[in-house]
C-alpha cells in the first residue's frame, strides 16, 4: 500500500473504534447531524438527487421533495456511522425479521441462493444480519479506488460472517459457490450503461443489470427479494420476499420482476433510497 493508502486505513480504523464506544442513541444524533451537514454544505449530486426524485414523483410538490432528500441524507449517514461502528453497534440495534422462513426455505433447496436487494435503506446492516446469523452469505462489490480503504472494508465484513468478491470476479468461481449452496448477494439497481437491459423503474426506461438474472436462469438457485428500513422508533426491519415470475422466464421479464419489488418499497419509505445515482443516465436509442 501507498503512504496514502495506509493513511486511509489507519483513520478509518480510529474512527471506527471511537464509534464503538458511543451508545447507540449518540450514534444516531451524529448520523443525524452529519446528514444535515451534508445536506447544506457538501453538494456533490445534490441536484442529480432533486432530479431522480422529481422524475420519480413528478406530481410532489418541492417541499416535499426536499424533505425526502434531506431523509435520504440522514439514512445515507446512519449507514455509514452503523458500519463503521459494526460488530459493536448490531449488538445495540433492534431488529423485527419478517418472512425469515423464506430464506431458510430457498437455502433448503440446495441449489444456492441470489439475494437480490438496491441501494435502499441499511444495506450494510443487512449484510451483517445475514453473517451474524450463520448465513454463508457473499456480497459482490466494486473494488474500491483506495487500497486501505479497500482492504478496511474487507475485513470489516469478514469480521461478522460476510465474505466477497469483486464485480470483475470469476463467473465460475460465482457458479461453484451457489452449487455448494452459498448466498450471492446483489444490489440490482445502478444504471448498467450499454450492458444492461431496459426496465421501467417509476415509468421510465432504465438500463439495469442483468446478472441475477442470468445466475438465476443458469443456475436454477432461488431468487429472494430482500432490504432493510428503519423504523421511527430506530427498529431495523429485514424483510424477505419471494421472487416470482408470472408466465416465461427471460432476463427481462426477471429483471422487471425484482425492480417493481423495490419501486414499491422506494414508494413506502422515499427517504430511504439512495437518491445519488445517475439511475437514468443510459438511454433507450
């Protein structure tokens, strides 16, 4: 590693024991006050964020959306604030599990299983729910520019259950882990370029990745539709829903399948979506 790099690590690593030592109730103030920090002074895809929400509900009014940028800003920060404080801060947390018997079943298959989620809510805390209650769970994740960063993050996940691989990993490697009935978990809603497949997602086209699609059709493991929220009395609910497709099974009609699912959740909670990407950067030619 760089000088830099091990700059990086280091830091990330005193500031993640100092969030350990804060009790749950101050983590969330912090988180709260970081988000509103960010909300006004740092704004990077601040106007992408007014922009995806706009277009996602073009019937509200511009206080509202603001007010659900500001809670998107809040949830962004308490994500991060939870993680770095893990294994420490899942202890402090309460959870409600709803339709647990899901996963259990599709793992009971033996053919593996695709955990498909987005960047909605606590996504992070989802994660280590799975570690931290035995599942052999696997993330995909982009590698990230800073090694120390990168190296942090690693660990930090292996350290409650959660392995991982890198988006430019092995096919095969991911194959033979669902064949020895591991869980691949998949965030499924960033604009894939020219790669993708076209969906709608709030009635626009949107270009999106195909890759649990194409998992699932060669692999047969069950596809199980799965995110955290937060409740307003701070309770982190993990939900689990069965993937199920109505008629022929192709890459589009999956995709559509999973990303409806989550549409409905961003309708219930907006405040939780993760308003930054540039969702609807790729266009239909």
């Amino acid at each position: 590693m760089t000088l830099k790099d091990k700059f990086t690590y280091r830091l990330l690593h005193v500031i993640s024991r100092r969030l350990r030592r804060l009790p749950n109730s101050s983590r969330s103030r912090f988180a709260n006050k970081l988000g509103a920090f960010a909300f006004n002074r740092i704004p990077i895809r601040k106007k992408q964020a007014i922009q995806n929400i706009k277009t996602a509900f073009p019937d509200k009014n511009g206080a509202w959306v603001n007010y659900v940028l500001k809670g998107s800003y809040r949830l962004v920060s308490t994500n991060f604030m939870e993680f770095l404080a893990l294994p420490k801060s899942f202890d402090s947390l309460n959870f409600r599990v709803e339709n647990r018997h899901i996963i259990d079943e599709a793992s009971q298959q033996g053919k593996g299983v695709l955990i498909i989620t987005g960047h909605f809510g606590l996504w992070e805390i989802l994660g280590s729910w799975l570690g931290k209650n035995g599942y052999p769970v696997w993330g995909i994740i982009q590698r990230q520019g800073n090694k120390g960063a990168d190296v942090f993050v690693k660990e930090l996940r292996e350290s409650y259950g959660m392995k991982h691989l890198y988006r430019k990993s092995s096919l095969d490697k991911m194959y033979a882990l669902l064949k020895e009935n591991n869980m691949l978990i998949l965030a499924s809603d960033q604009d894939a370029k020219k790669r993708g497949v076209f969906v709608n997602f709030f009635d626009q086209p949107s270009s999106t990745p195909k890759g649990s699609a194409i998992f699932h059709m060669q692999s047969g493991a069950p596809m199980v539709f799965s995110v955290a929220h937060k409740e307003k009395d701070g309770t982190v609910v993990i939900s689990f829903s069965k993937i199920e497709l109505n008629g022929s099974a192709s890459i589009e009609t999956i995709t559509q399948t999973y990303t409806t699912m989550l549409e409905e959740k961003v309708r219930e909670y907006p405040d939780h979506y993760f308003w930054f990407h540039r969702k609807w950067k790729t266009r239909t030619e």
